[in-house]
C-alpha cells in the first residue's frame, strides 16, 4: 500500500534526519579516537593551545577565556536547522514589535517606562528591528530539537573568543589528526558584522538625505566593555576605509545637530554595544546620545526597539493569549515546542507549593538582566535554600521558566592535567545573527548544569566539518 505524499515526505526527512544525527555521533567518536595514539603529545599540544590563549586577545577585563581540549562540531545539517530556527523566530519577532508600534494595550504587556517606551516608538529609518543578536539554545544533538534559554539583542558579544580559541585549537595534535580526514570550516564573525552594519546605514541614509561615508562610533559604558572585540571591529571597519572611534557612551558630545567623539570626530553611526538597561539607569549621563537620536542626528544600530526582543519578559508575552491570537497556527506550534513556559513571579499568579516541592523542574530570572545576574535554578539549590530564593524574589520584577536540562556531550580538560579523564559537559549553543541572517555559532559548556559565569562556563571552538 502507498502512503500519502506528504507522509512519505515527512518519512525521508525523518530518516534523514536520523542518518545525521547518527553521523554527527561518529564524528564526534572519531575526533575522540584521535586521542589514543598518544596521550602524551595530546598533553604538550594542549599546552601550546593554552599558551597561546594565554597570550590572545580573548580575555575579558584581564581574564583569559576557559576551554578543553575537544572542539564543538557540527554537521551543515545542524546548521541548516539553526538557519531555519532563525527564520521562524524572526518572523515572530517582526510580528510582536508591529503590534507594539500599533497597539496601546499590548504595550503595557512589556512594561517598560515612559522614557524607553517613546525611545522605542521613534519612526523607523531602516527597516531591520533586530541588527545584531546572539539567539541561545539548549540544542539537543541527538534528536535536532531545541528549547531557547536567551535572546541577546543588546551588547551582543563573544564574536572574538570564537575566533581565537579556532586558532588555539588548531595548535593540537587531535585537531591535526582529524584533519586528515575531514573538512573544517570556522565562522568569520567581523567582516560579515561590517557588511550587515553598512547596508543598514545606507538604507539609513537614502530615508534620511544623510548620505555620506561614515564616521562610525563603537559605545559602550567602558567598564562592561569588551574592549579587545571592540579595537578588532574598530580595524575592520578601517580596512574598509571609515574612520571608527572606541567612546565610553557618557563622553560623546551633541552640538549643532551633529554628535561628536571625544577627540573630536563626527559621528554619523552608532555601533551601540551598551545595553538598553544600563542607558535607563544612566539616561540622565547620556543625553548626548540620547538628543542625537531623537534629532535623527545619527543612525543608531540597533535602535532601542531591541529591547522589545532583549527583554526577558518576551518569553511570557511569547504565551499570552494576547499573542498567540495573532500568530499563526505554525507560529503558535513553534512558540509551544521551543519556548519554555514562563510566568511572572507574582504571589497568587503560580502554585507556590508545586514550585518549592518540584524545585528541579524551575529556574527563576530576573526580567531584565545579562550575563545571567540574579539567575537561581532549583537543581543548584537545597529545599530551604531554594524557597529562601523563591520568597526573596516574588514580587521584585521576576520571572518563573521551566527549567531546561542541557545537553551532555564528553570532553577533557587536558589544558590543566596530563592523568584528566574524560567527562561529560552541559552545552549551550548561541546562534550570532546579523540583519537578519544566520552568521555562525558561540560555544559554551560547563560542568554543572547552570551554564554561567558565575559557576563553571567555558567556551569551544566551533568548527563545521565535511568529510574529505
């Protein structure tokens, strides 16, 4: 008997989909086996890896990045579901800002103060809502399914991390040994980012009759700043011959229409890395900026419509019935199979018993936060600790989110020990995303299954391989 047509298509994809997840399997057991050789040069060629971390560019305040000593690998067919996943979120995304540029009562959903929110209503001037983000998933190798931890639209970051730790891995023996046989191809995270950020510009400046080569300003408040990303981005956009500057975002001046750097240099874009919280908390320090924009002075990339998506009270909204009635059937289908359940953390709006009693199903965050600030998550905690947690937090701008468990895969930390053994490591997967458009991956792992700063995260590399 014949199936259907659209059963038999469902059929292949599903068993092509199984035959990847199967390869992926192999090549991750085959990159393994190219340690058993010799244990010894995998140690010494671990150590070259490190030494040349040590000395890079990849530190954060004076702090070198952590890693092991076994790359993140995908297949293209990863990436083909990472490039899909992009393309169904964004269409949500699109979907949510137009309502809240239309709608008054959806607006007072996100909450946001009277001062963001006329930020956020400005006229558009370039098309793109999201210029540049950093999409985080628990990706689920074995099955290519996937539950989503953050949307990072603001200060999006770690672009330099990925490119070091691919040169330090290509110092060691396993990596050698693997590229015998296989393919690799690595993300290139700058130039793509300067590409993306010249388009929008000169979409910019043909609404505005502001067209002219660009004096391009990178803005931060330089205490949070990743400082050595930044001069990279400043020298990539100076091989395309525009004059760039590195500004601490309280040092820029407004006078006569036009937006100055420290030094003197006019400023007609805005590459802004600082975050839309910490401008609220500063708004009265950062009028300069502020004045400029509202003037249409400069072109800000991204615009403070960002934090619509940034703001972790998104993945409520995502549940809300406001919501999913304008979504489609595919939308809402999408929201319910990839984005936890998440409420606010208000007395009488969750069980409060059911949420003490079942503390490994929780994690509750703050709804506006980064670099995982104010994070609990109930496996990290005991009864009492965890309800201490709970209580404290309940009523002070929280949110409730299904805890999602990581996905394990082996590694070893031969960077520190000659005798390590080999582990098994939770995985966080961060999809960078340029205008738009799928543009590589930020590995990070961590002993624990709080993937974070503040307990054990590490980074990989990442590589994509084919076979020879």
């Amino acid at each position: 008997m014949q199936c259907k047509t659209d059963q038999c298509t469902e059929k292949a994809k599903s068993a092509e989909s199984t035959a990847y997840r199967r390869e992926l399997a192999i090549i991750n057991r085959e990159y393994m086996e190219g340690m058993e050789e010799d244990r010894e040069e995998d140690f010494l060629s671990a150590g070259r890896a490190l030494s040349y971390i040590r000395n890079s560019t990849a530190k954060y305040h004076g702090r070198c990045v952590r890693t092991l000593y076994i790359p993140k690998i995908f297949t293209k067919e990863d990436i083909r579901i990472f490039e899909k996943a992009i393309g169904d979120l964004y269409g949500i995304f699109d979907k949510i800002i137009q309502r809240y540029f239309e709608d008054a009562e959806y607006r007072k959903l996100f909450g946001f103060e009277k001062e963001l929110e006329e930020l956020i209503l400005r006229k558009k001037t370039y098309e793109s809502n999201i210029p540049i983000a950093r999409i985080d998933i628990f990706y689920y190798e074995d099955t290519g399914d996937f539950k989503f931890c953050e949307f990072n639209t603001d200060g999006t970051s770690a672009m330099n991390e990925d490119r070091e730790l691919n040169k330090a891995v290509r110092l060691t023996k396993a990596y050698g040994v693997f590229e015998e046989k296989y393919e690799m191809e690595t993300f290139e995270l700058f130039d793509t980012w300067v590409e993306e950020f010249l388009k929008i510009y000169k979409e910019f400046a043909g609404n505005t009759g502001k067209d002219k080569v660009p004096g391009i300003a990178i803005v931060d408040f330089m205490e949070n700043a990743t400082e050595q990303e930044f001069k990279i981005f400043k020298e990539r956009f100076e091989a395309k011959g525009i004059s760039a500057r590195i500004c601490e975002i309280r040092e820029l001046t407004y006078l006569d229409n036009t937006l100055y750097s420290k030094d003197g240099m006019e400023i007609n874009a805005v590459y802004r890395r600082a975050v839309t919280s910490d401008i609220m908390k500063h708004y009265d320090e950062v009028q300069a900026l502020i004045q400029a924009v509202k003037d249409g002075a400069v072109c800000l990339i991204g615009e403070f419509r960002t934090q619509i998506v940034h703001n972790k009270v998104l993945f409520k909204i995502l549940h809300d019935p406001v919501t999913q009635r304008f979504l489609s059937e595919e939308e809402r289908e999408f929201v319910k199979k990839h984005v936890p359940f998440t409420a606010s953390l208000e007395a009488g709006n969750f069980d409060y018993d059911q949420v003490i009693q079942n503390r490994e199903r929780w994690i509750i965050k703050p709804e506006d936060s980064y670099g995982s600030m104010g994070v609990y998550a109930g496996v990290e905690y005991g009864q009492e600790e965890w309800k201490e947690k709970v209580d404290a937090a309940t009523g002070n701008h929280y949110l409730l989110q299904e805890f999602c468990r990581p996905y394990e895969t082996p590694n070893i930390d031969l960077m520190k020990r000659r005798d390590a053994e080999i582990m098994n490591y939770s995985n966080l997967t961060g999809m960078f995303v340029y205008n738009g458009k799928f543009r590589g991956i930020y590995s990070r792992i961590s002993q624990s299954e709080i993937i974070s700063t503040q307990y054990s995260e590490m980074a990989l590399p990442t590589i994509v391989v084919n076979k020879k």
